[in-house]
C-alpha cells in the first residue's frame, strides 16, 4: 500500500489523475504557460504532457508512481493513456516540476525527493526545476541510474527544451522563443496593448492634442 492524499490505498485503487497538493497561484500559471509554448516550439517532434502520473513497473508492489508537472516525450502521439507507463512506453527525455513554498518542508518536500529519485532511477536524461517565487531554475543530468544536481540560476538556455529560454526574477517568469522573441499569452498582449495606447494618449495630451480626435 502506499499513502495519497493522507489515505492508505491499494495498487488496485491507485489513482488515475495526479493532483498536485502543492500548487499555488504562481505555480499554475508557469505551469500552463510553460506547456503552451513547449508544445509551439515543439509541435509534432515531441509529446508534451502535464500533470501525468508516471508508473514504473519494476516488479514492486504497488507500482512506484509520481505526479510529473511536465513530461516531453519524443516522437510519441496524443492518445486515451491516463497514466503514462514505464517500461511500457520510452522512459521520457525531460521533466520538469515547478516549485512553490510547499516543497521545501513536509510532505511537499518528500514528495519532489521521491520524484527525482525515480527519475533518475528510470534514465530521466534531463531534469528541470523552476522555482518562480524565488526566481531560481535548476537543471539535472541523468545518468542513467541517477540525477546530478547543476547549480541553480536564474536562466536556463539549454538545448533540451527545443531553444526555449527561461528567464526568472522572484514572482516573474518570462519566456524567449528560439528567434529571441518573447513569448506572451493573450492576457499579457491585452496589458501590453493597453499601456502603450495609455502612453501615446499621454504623449498626446502634453502635445496639446486631443486623443480622442485621431
């Protein structure tokens, strides 16, 4: 038996759908956005899942599983999986957890330990942690039985995740596609929009002219 979600339960009753106990506001919005530019950038050439369960079936019993924030998987299609399962499927070639508060003490803590070690165990090649409120990224190397930590930063620039850039300061996360663009979502394009039509009306105004009149 293992525990979820502070209850006992069986392999038989071993949950489907990973939710994360962890998440905060900050944590869902990297996240999504983060899946929503992957999945641009990559396109066809690799499969990008989030919030997955990964089961491992190496003879335990129950199977060890995690809850993976982001997987890509190359070369794999969409399908009717609801939990993607190893060695059945290709062990995948990046994962990535985005971090809150909740994942430095306690349970939270216990539970990213436990994901890195699987990961590894399992040939993970490339492992990614993004923590936005601290404005910290870290980036792990398998190989092949383990993860080896690197130094976090505040920029990750490597080629696992397609030529996408991260770039972090505490509670902001900006993302740059592999043209040096950056990316934004409709709701920042709105902001964005909105303020340089305030500053032009500014302009406007200290030049005497009503903005209303062009």
């Amino acid at each position: 038996m293992v525990l979820y979600d502070g209850a006992m339960v069986t392999q038989a009753t071993l949950p489907d759908e990973a939710v994360d106990m962890t998440a905060s506001e900050l944590h869902q919005y990297v996240l999504n956005r983060l899946v929503d530019v992957l999945r641009l950038i990559l396109g066809d050439a690799a499969l990008v899942l989030q919030e997955m369960f990964v089961r491992v079936s190496d003879g335990s019993n129950p199977p060890d599983q995690v809850s993976a924030d982001v997987m890509i998987l190359p070369g794999a299609r969409p399908g009717t999986r609801t939990v993607y399962r190893v060695p059945a499927e290709p062990v995948p070639a990046v994962t990535i957890e985005v971090l809150s508060a909740a994942n430095y003490k306690g349970d939270g803590r216990d539970d990213l330990i436990h994901k890195r070690a699987m990961f590894g165990r399992i040939g993970v090649r490339t492992h990614i942690e993004i923590d936005p409120e601290r404005g910290q990224v870290t980036a792990w190397v398998g190989d092949g039985s383990a993860l080896v930590v690197g130094e976090p930063a505040n920029r990750y620039d490597g080629e696992a995740l397609g030529g996408l850039s991260i770039e972090l300061e505490p509670g902001q996360v900006r993302l740059w596609l592999p043209n040096g663009q950056e990316f934004t979502d409709a709701a920042t394009e709105l902001t964005q929009a909105n303020e340089r039509a305030a500053r032009l009306a500014a302009a406007l105004r200290q030049a005497g002219i009503d903005p209303e009149s062009v």
